[in-house]
C-alpha cells in the first residue's frame, strides 16, 4: 500500500494540525471496524468480515466526513498513490457501510509526514464511488478463492512486523 504508519510522534504532530484547523470537528481517532463484504449487485455476502481501524475521521466546515490515513514516507506522494489506493477503497465502503457517511459525500485523505531532512505534512485528497465498492467486492472474492485453492505468495511489507506465521513464511521457496 506504500507508506507506513505513523509512529506516535508523528501521529500526535498530524493530529494536532487537524485540532487547530478552523471549522474542523474531530469526530473519532483509531476508529475499528468490522463490517460485512457485500456484493451491491447482487447482494452476495462473503463469509469473512472486512475488519480494520481508521485513523482519523474529521467533519469539515460544511458538516461533510473526511477520513484521513496518517503516513510517514521518504518522498512525498503522487495524487495518483491516493487515487488508487486500496486501503482507502476500504475505508471508503467500510465508513459508508457503517452509516456514518453516505459515500457520495465521503472525502478521503492521506496526510503523509515526509521523513526529510525538513519534515514536510503532504495532504492528498480523493475519494470513492459505486464502482469502487463492486472491484472491491470483486477482488476480496477473488483473493478468498486463491487462499482455499491453497494459493500462496509472500506480500511482504510492513504487516510483517506482527505476523505469527513469519518465520514459515520468510523461509518459504
Ligand atoms: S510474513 Fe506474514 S504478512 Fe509478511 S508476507 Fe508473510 S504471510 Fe504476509
């Protein structure tokens, strides 16, 4: 997905930007969700949860919700990093599915912490349609179906870190 997550001092510095943006409500911080995978088209529903936690959910100044994902990085990001991002496709269909925004009127936002010699908080705005949700059911489905078929490939990356089965993982050939 690109990026990491912010350790807690760059965490506290993003927040703070938020908390002393005129007209910017804080509306929750390290939100879980835990919401099920729905086909919209034709109703089906996978038998595993879609299950994570939103850092940040504001409320701008015309009383829309903005769900933001706090990064640090090397660099700074491209629009197109948050475009396609499908963490955010996630937040996106997980914050709708639990009714606290519809998705038309969802923003989404990556502010990432550049980890330069002058620190630099980058903001990148997008957000999520119906089409988004369907591909995103789709390749859910599609991931389920290769795990049952046994399929396996190492996806390395930060979620490494805590992963129980690493060790049989990383020896894996
Ligand atoms: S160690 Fe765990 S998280 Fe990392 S690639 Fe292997 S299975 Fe995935």
């Amino acid at each position: 997905m690109g990026g990491e997550g912010l350790e807690p001092v760059g965490r506290e510095k993003v927040l703070a930007t938020s908390w002393h943006e005129p007209g910017i409500e804080i509306v929750g911080v390290e939100q879980p969700f835990d919401v099920p995978l729905i086909d919209l088209d034709t109703g089906e529903v996978l038998d595993r949860a879609l299950v994570g936690t939103l850092d940040l959910i504001e409320r701008d100044a015309e009383g829309r919700i903005v769900v933001v994902d706090l990064k640090t990085s090397a660099r700074k990001y491209t629009d197109l990093q948050a475009d396609a991002s499908l963490q955010l496709s996630v937040y996106s269909y997980a914050t709708a599915m639990n009714g606290l925004a519809d998705q038309e009127d969802l923003r989404l936002r990556f502010d990432v912490l550049t980890k330069t010699k002058q620190p630099e908080l980058c903001r990148y705005w997008t957000q999520r349609d119906r089409a988004a949700n369907l591909r995103l059911f789709r390749l859910a489905a599609e991931v389920l179906h290769a795990i049952e078929a046994g399929v396996f490939h190492p996806n390395p990356g930060w979620q490494c870190k805590d992963c129980p089965f690493r060790s049989r993982c990383w020896a894996w050939r």
